[in-house]
C-alpha cells in the first residue's frame, strides 16, 4: 500500500456543536450520544505535531472497534456504531435539522453513547519497558511500589501491573496509588477498575500472541453508566499501548515498537526542545509511522485496511 498517496486529516468542521477537541480526536455532541472523529493528527512528548500520517485515523478508529465487540463480554463500552454510512449519524442527532456529512468520516468515525467520564487513566504493564523501565531504574521502583532487584528492559513480569495515572488535561499524566482511587471513587469503582483492567489486559494479550504481537502495556479509560462501569475512549491501539513484534522479542534491551517510535527518534535526533512548535516531520519519519500503525491493525485483525473515504 502506497500510503502517502492518502491525503491526511488534520481537523474537522462539522456542523454539529462541539464536545471537545483533544489531541487525536475531535468529538461532537449528538444529544445522547457523541460523535468522535478520529484524525490523522500525531502527538509526541504532548506536543501534537503541524503535519499528520496518512490512515492514522482509520487505524485508531477501527482497531478500537475491534476491540470493543472482541471485549464486551468482560466490560461493556460506549460504542453505539461505526460509522461505515454516513447517513446512519441521522438517528443518533436530537436535533429536526440534518447536515450533508462529508465522505471522511467513513472509516474514522464511530457513535457513543454520551456516559460519565472518570478522571483516571488505568494503565497495565506486562512488561518493564517505557516509563517504568526509567522509575525502576532510578530508585527500584515502579509507580511507586517497591519491586525485585536485578530486571531486565523489556522482561515480562510474573503477573501484570496496575499503575493507574490521573488524567491530564494538559501535561504529563502523574502516578497515583490504588488508595487515591478509593478515595476519589469509592470501594466498588476502585476495584471494578482494576479487576477490569487487568482482564481486559490478559484476554487482549493472549489473542494477540496468537496474532504474533506483545501487548507490553496499554492503558483504558472508563465512564460510569447509571453507576455502572464502561470501557470509552479508545481500546489496544498503537497510540496507547505498546505493541511488539512476539518472534523478535528479547528481554534486556529495547524493543521496536509498531507505533510513533520513528516520530520520537527523529524528533530526539533532530535537537527539538520539546515545546511548541514542533518541527515538520519529514516524509520518510511519517511513512515509516504509517506502515507501522498499519502492520499492527492488520496483524491484529487479520484483515487488510480497506480505505472507505
């Protein structure tokens, strides 16, 4: 697949009312339900870049979506449709007037169900890698729980981790302990959380071994739905896990990744601070990104990247 002959989406401008805008995605309000729009857009070191890559979008979209049927037996999720025809949005808008939605959306876009978000992002490692590999490191530590001397980068640990992080808005998401989450949502949440957590992890990761990948960690995010727990936001893909290649894993170095990591070597190679703005990434960096998030969605799939726009 030649990717870089698919334009790129950088922003939208439906005629919906706006919900908010992240990074990534640009969510509108239905009434009940939301529409999110996933684009091409690319953030590193929480700075989003001025250029995108190419059918990032459709790999984020529909990989989550994957995800969602392949886990709704563990946790329910938000999601309402994929929007594969445009005109289905109709019966989702609490609203008389309807609007000509453009093509782009097929693929990139899926309905949810508008529920309560909570403030927590609930991160599950397997693996010592990324973040934790720097902490353990530094002081033996990871989210501040004390663990055995002598790991290895990249080894597998005897049963996964949950090491839950606020939810910035801006900045760095910061560790917190399982008690913080107790306090801020009470007992039940608290170990609904990290018991779905750590399931969804372990039936992810087990299909994904039988599809050749390492799912070394991810993280989800969940809302409550008349008080009851719901997977939202996105699920397993390369922007929030970290996915490896089974049959070239090693423990004791660093991993390649299918994910920005060519985004984020160039940009350290290249003496950017790390502030806005960020430099245009040059064609070779967003290409090999593209084939990477590609790669990941079709071994994961087992099907090919079918582009609908």
């Amino acid at each position: 697949m030649d990717v870089m002959k698919y334009p790129v989406l950088l922003t939208t401008d439906l005629q919906l009312p706006v919900f908010i805008k992240g990074k990534v995605r640009d969510t509108y309000n239905l009434g009940s339900h939301l529409l999110i729009v996933a684009t091409d857009r690319i953030s590193a070191f929480d700075v989003v870049m001025p250029n995108g890559i190419p059918l990032k979008g459709h790999v984020l979209n529909r990989l989550s979506s994957f995800w969602f049927r392949q886990l709704a037996d563990i946790v329910p999720n938000h999601m309402a449709e994929a929007i594969d025809n445009v005109h289905s949005i109709d019966s989702y808008v609490m609203v008389e007037r309807r609007y000509a939605y453009p093509p782009y959306l097929r693929g990139r876009s899926m309905v949810v169900k508008k529920v309560k978000r909570l403030p927590v992002e609930c991160v599950v490692r397997g693996y010592l890698a990324g973040s934790a590999w720097e902490e353990y490191q530094k002081n033996g530590r990871i989210s501040g729980q004390i663990m055995p001397p002598g790991l290895k980068e990249s080894q597998e640990f005897p049963e996964p981790l949950f090491t839950p992080t606020t939810k910035a808005e801006e900045g760095h998401d910061k560790p917190v302990a399982k008690d913080y989450l107790v306090k801020v949502f009470g007992v039940r949440i608290a170990k609904e959380l990290e018991e779905k957590s750590l399931a969804l992890y372990q039936s992810a990761r087990e299909y994904a071994l039988s599809r050749g990948i390492i799912i070394a960690d991810t993280k989800f995010e969940f809302g409550l739905d008349n008080g009851h727990v719901m997977l939202i936001d996105e699920a397993l893909t390369p922007d929030s896990s970290r996915f490896w290649d089974a049959e070239k894993y090693e423990a004791g170095k660093h991993q390649e990744s299918f994910d920005k990591q060519p985004v984020r070597d160039w940009l350290t190679a290249s003496g950017w601070n790390k502030t806005p703005p960020a430099p245009v990434l040059p064609p070779d960096v967003v290409e090999a990104t593209a084939v990477r998030y590609i790669a990941a969605y079709e071994r994961l799939t087992n099907r090919k990247l079918a582009i609908l726009d």
